[in-house]
C-alpha cells in the first residue's frame, strides 16, 4: 500500500492559517456572494516552471483565466494517486454533462513528485489515460520541489525495496484555484466524484 504522510506541523498550521483567512478575501465568482472561499487569502499556490508531456516549458501564468484543479502525486503510486486522479476525471465529466459552460473553464493538472522515474511522456501518458483534458507536468527534481513548496505539498522518497522500486510519501490534497491564479478550496475528492462535482459547481462560474 502506498504511505501518505500525514501533513507535518508547519503544513497543518498553513492549511489551518488558510481556512482562518476565509474572511480576508472577496467571495469566489461562482459564489454565494455572503460566502467566502475557504481558502480565501492563503499564501497556496504561485509562478512555476515545469515541463509537459511534450518537454515545452509550462509555467503558472500559462492558465491565467482558467479555474485550475491541481494535483500533487506520482505515476508509480500503486494506490491512492490514481484513485484521487479518476475521481478528479469523473467529477469534470459529471459535471461537464451537467453544466458543460462551467467545466469548459477548468483545466485539471497532475503534477509529479518523482521525477526521476516520471519523465515528460510517463506523465503525459498517465494524465491523459484519466482524461485528454489533463494535463501532466513534471521536471528536474529542483523545479519539482519548487513547485510543491509554493503548494504546501509536503513529499520525500521511500526506502528503496529490492529489484530497485520504491514509494513516495506526499501530501494528499486536491487544489482548487480561480481564474486569477488565487485558491479558493481544497475539493472531497476521498469522498468521490460526486462530492468532486458538486464543490466544483459551487465556486465556479
């Protein structure tokens, strides 16, 4: 089974920092306009450069204008990562077949956090085996750590197991931003694409 790291302390205190802010911020577009984004105002997120499935430089500021769904995982999780993948894929297409205008704004971003094994086509691949709207990013092992840094995604290698294999503790979260690049709310997906769906219809507009 894969091990998921349970947040360490200064990631807890950030995510629960980010949920204390919820009343620093204006409401999410497709809100109640009474109600704030849970992580309204959290210092989540930010400019990075990775690559894609096709080895082109992708960088933060290439979504702008697009609601972001964002994933932190790694292609050889025997367990957890596809399965959070999938629910994220059937939650936009439940909701693409329910409001195809809102899912139409959403771009969902697997990003790897193991590079070395998972390289600008094994990511393509696995992202678009979920959906051909995904799109993978990976890249040198500093851009990686970068990237899950500004994220607050916690992730460190395993032991190595013989014949060479290993896992990759990391945080589980699934991200959601707005158009201008802000986070708005971590989305269920442990709960299904149902519940994926739903939250997505919520905050978006």
């Amino acid at each position: 089974m894969n091990r998921i790291n349970k947040p360490s302390a200064a990631l807890a205190l950030a995510i629960a920092g980010a949920l204390a802010l919820a009343g620093c911020g204006g409401a999410a577009p497709g809100a109640d306009a009474a109600q704030e984004p849970p992580l309204a105002g959290a210092a989540i997120g930010g400019d990075f450069t990775l690559v894609n499935s096709k080895g082109e430089t992708v960088r933060w500021g290439d979504f702008a204008g697009r609601y972001r769904v964002v994933y932190f995982g790694y292609t050889f999780c025997p367990d957890v990562c596809p399965t959070d993948v999938q629910r994220i894929a059937q939650g936009l297409k439940k909701l693409k077949a329910e409001d195809p205008a809102k899912a139409a704004k959403i771009v969902p971003i697997f990003i790897s956090v193991d590079p070395e094994r998972d390289t600008p086509q094994v990511v393509g691949a696995f992202a678009a085996a979920f959906s051909p709207d995904m799109v993978g990013l990976t890249g040198t092992r500093e851009q990686v750590d970068a990237a899950a840094k500004a994220f607050a995604v916690a992730h460190g290698k395993g032991e190595t197991q013989p014949g060479g294999g290993y896992l990759v503790d990391h945080t589980r979260i699934v991200y959601l931003f707005g158009p201008d690049g802000a986070p708005i709310a971590t989305l269920p997906a442990d709960r299904g694409a149902e519940a994926v769906a739903a939250e997505l219809a919520r905050w978006v507009s």
